[in-house]
C-alpha cells in the first residue's frame, strides 16, 4: 500500500515553490516513519544538496532522518548550482537525475559509496 503525508502545506510564491514548509510540518512528520522519502533540491555541489529557504531545511532534513531509504530528485539544471542553506551530505541518500552529472561530482559521489 501506498500513503501520501500532506501536512500544514505553505505556498511560497516568491520562491516558486509549493514546498511543505516550518517548523509545524516538521513536528507532524516526527510521528511518521518512511520506507522512502523523496526530497527536492536547488542545488547540488559537492558540498551537498542546498534550497534557498530555511523553512524547507527543518522538513528536508525530518524526512531524510525519518526515511529507510532516501533519494534525491535533481534535474541536471541543479548540477553546480549552490542555494542558501545545506540540508544533507551527498552520501544521506541516491541521486536520481535526468541528465548526465558532472564528473568532479560523480568522482565524489561513488567514493561515498565506496
């Protein structure tokens, strides 16, 4: 079976996003335990994976505490790209892209998993 989690859902319309944000969404989150949680980025580096608003940090990082398994979903527009604020490591979790990753990135990656 397959459960979908809304909680206290935020439209940011600055940010463009429809994110699930704050520290209310965090707290509903902490009574839930993943088999998989998807996560969004802005950017991913070789620092990490990075969005511009401190709101999605305290949910992000909730849900990858939360998950058996955790991917991260980036587009190869977020390749190199460097939000405001960190949220995990690259070795919290799999990258799922459409596009190739650069190689510096790549390098890294695999020797985490190493």
């Amino acid at each position: 079976a397959t459960m979908s989690v809304a909680t206290n859902i935020l439209i940011r319309p600055a940010l463009n996003s429809w994110a699930t944000v704050g520290a209310t969404a965090a707290l509903s989150l902490k009574s839930y335990n993943f088999d998989i949680s998807f996560i969004g980025a802005n950017g991913i580096t070789l620092d990490g994976y990075s969005t511009p608003d401190p709101e999605e940090v305290i949910v992000k990082s909730e849900a990858i505490k939360r998950g058996k398994e955790v991917y991260f979903l980036c587009d190869e527009s977020k390749f190199k790209a460097n939000s405001f604020i960190n949220f995990a490591s690259l070795d919290d979790g799999m990258l799922i892209t459409n596009g190739k990753i650069p190689i510096e990135l790549e390098k890294s990656i695999r020797k985490k998993e190493d």
